[in-house]
C-alpha cells in the first residue's frame, strides 16, 4: 500500500500504486432518446422473463440469494452442451474476466490482446496489477496471432465476433492460440449468438480455454449484468474461488432461468432478426456511399471521417452511436447498434441530415 499526494487536491491517498494507472471508466456518454451505443437488445426482454421479474416474491429479495447459481448453471450447461461443473457464473461478463484474471494472473504478469478490441482488457488488467501489451490486428481485421504469441503472455485475450469491428475469427487462429500459448486463452463470445458459430467444442480439448459468454446481448437481460463462463471443470473451480459467493443477484438468477426454460423460441426468433436487419442497415449505408465492415455481431462498423464529431452533431439531434477514432486498417468509423428498423430509419434520417450539413458546410 502507498500513501501519495494527488495532483489536484493534496489529500493523502492511501491505495496501491498500480492503480496510478487505473483510469475510472467513464464513457462520457449522457443519456439520449434513441441510444444506439451498447449494442443490447432493442427488442425488450424476452416474456416469461419479464413476468418472472416483474412476480418475483418478496421472500426471494429479503434473503441472501444462492452461492454460485447452481441451478442456473444447470440450465446454462444444458444451453450449451456441457456439464454443471463446467460452468461459472458472475456478474456480468466483465466480472468473469476481472474474476479470471485474478485467478491466473501472478501480479507483474502479461495479459495480451488484440487492438481494437474490448476496452475494458487493459483496464481489467492493471486493476489486478497485470501488465497488458496490445498487438493491433492485420489489416484483414483477424489477430495478428504471431505477434500475440512472440509477447509470451500468461492471458491471452481473443474476441469472436470482435468488437467494434464485428469480424469472427478464423477457427485456425484459435487452435494456434490454444497450441501455442504458454497461459489461459480467454475467448470472448458477447455476440457468438448472432453469429451462429462458436468455438465452446473446442473446450473438451484443452484445459486452457476458457469461454466467456453474456446474458446482456441476445437475451435482452443486460440490466440485470448476467456473465458466465466455459472451460473444463479444474479452470472453472479457480474462477469460482476468485469470484465469491453471491455475485449473481436472485432476481437476475430467477429471470435467467426463466428465459432459458421457456423463452428460446423468441430469443432465437430475435436473433435472426437482428441479422436480418444487420445486413439492411449495412445496404443502406452503402447505398449512401459508405463501406461498412462484414459483421457477425448485433452493429455494424462504418468507416466515417471525423466520426468524433458525427457523433456529436447526432447526438444533438437526439441519436447516440459510438465514434471510433483512428482505428488500425479502418480509420475513424462509427459502431451502430441494430434494433428494430424504425429505430433504425430515425438513425439513417439523423445520418443523412448530419452528412448533408458537412457536405453544404
């Protein structure tokens, strides 16, 4: 522990150093009428879901809820295809890979991932006193896998779909990985549902890979933060032990339940709806001009100039997207939510009046 004079306020801070270079999350980002930004469900939550949420007995909330969600667990094993004992729960996914980092991770001890990918790796990283080294992706938007693996990192970070750029990954880069990496490889699936691909088989061949997936995305339930993981049972054991007992709260468990047993038809009906309309947002960009990267994900990626300041000049006009300035191979470029096309329409007549104002400028 050390005691430091902060620069602006010279009061005493006692706190580890690392977290010098720990900066607060904060997306900047106030609230607007139609927020394209988050890439949840625009759809709602799923029924039986809903009603479970909107019925669940007092009794349920006034007690501690279970240790480590077993009967969730059992559900969400039956989802994927593998045992209870395989499966590890949390709050939200980014609390599976604090969680994890902290199991496999010695402090001083490299975390590696590639560049653009989820923001919260470094951070995450430097919260459990990690070392992080970002290798930016080859210009066809995969990995640079070489460069990763030459870092020799103890955590390896890997994302499919990624994101922002909405790119799946090749099947023969996570095998290399898996091969080749000295430590845990940890493999990001927020958005493998819109996909429709998923390496999880992968799992029952190496104790190293450990899969994280979300309740937030396709599932719609990204307010009640329900994360969890994948991997052999002695992986999943130390990130159980990292996490600690109750973190999944019982009204997220019960709701999670609820849209597993009984809501998949209209998750599933969702899903394919939100690819559909994916592919028409993405015609309509270019039919605008525009090239908007080939996403497997619930966005699409479109290269933008100046996109800082699209961004603000929609947000002025009630639209939220996410600018992504100066991204390696793309430039700056905007990352769209997909939702329900009307939504959608009021971001392409927001689009269309920001562009034609830039253009007369």
């Amino acid at each position: 522990m050390s005691e430091r004079m902060t620069d602006n306020s010279q009061r005493l801070v006692v706190a580890r150093a690392a977290y010098d270079a720990v900066p607060l999350y904060d997306p900047k980002r106030a609230p607007v009428d139609l927020d394209l930004t988050d890439n949840t469900n625009l759809w709602g939550m799923p029924p039986e879901a809903e009603r479970t949420w909107r019925e669940l007995p007092v009794s349920r909330i006034t007690r501690y809820p279970t240790l480590y969600a077993a009967e969730l667990k059992q559900a969400l094993a039956e989802y994927v295809g593998v045992t209870a004992d395989m499966i590890v729960t949390g709050c939200g996914s980014d609390d599976i890979l604090d969680s994890a980092m902290r199991a496999f991770g010695e402090p001083g001890d490299l975390v590696a991932g590639p560049e653009p990918s989820f923001a919260m790796i470094p951070i995450f990283a430097r919260m459990n006193a990690l070392a992080y080294a970002g290798c930016v992706e080859r210009p066809s938007h995969q990995p640079d896998i070489d460069a990763l693996l030459a870092t020799k990192p103890k955590l390896l970070y890997l994302c499919s779909p990624n994101n922002p750029t909405g790119a799946l990954l090749a099947r023969d880069t996570i095998e290399r990985a898996l091969r080749d990496a000295p430590g845990v490889v940890f493999l990001d699936e927020a958005y493998a549902e819109f996909a429709g691909v998923s390496s999880v088989d992968l799992v029952a061949h190496s104790d190293r890979l450990l899969v994280i997936r979300t309740m937030s995305k396709a599932f719609g339930l990204a307010g009640l933060r329900i994360g969890y993981a994948i991997g052999q049972p002695s992986l999943i054991m130390e990130v159980e032990k990292s996490r600690g007992p109750y973190k999944l709260n019982a009204m997220a468990e019960q709701t999670a339940l609820a849209a597993l047993q009984h809501d998949m038809p209209w998750v599933n009906a969702h899903i394919a709806l939100a690819v559909t309309l994916r592919e028409r947002l993405a015609g309509e960009l270019r039919t605008r001009g525009f090239a908007p990267l080939e996403s497997h994900a619930n966005f699409v990626c479109v290269p933008v100039p100046d996109c800082v300041n699209v961004g603000l000049a929609l947000r002025e006009l009630g639209v939220a997207v996410r600018p992504f300035p100066g991204l390696p191979h793309i430039g700056d470029a905007l990352r769209i939510s997909v939702g329900p096309w009307p939504l959608l329409e009021r971001f392409l007549a927001a689009f269309d009046a920001v562009m034609a104002t830039r253009r007369s400028a």
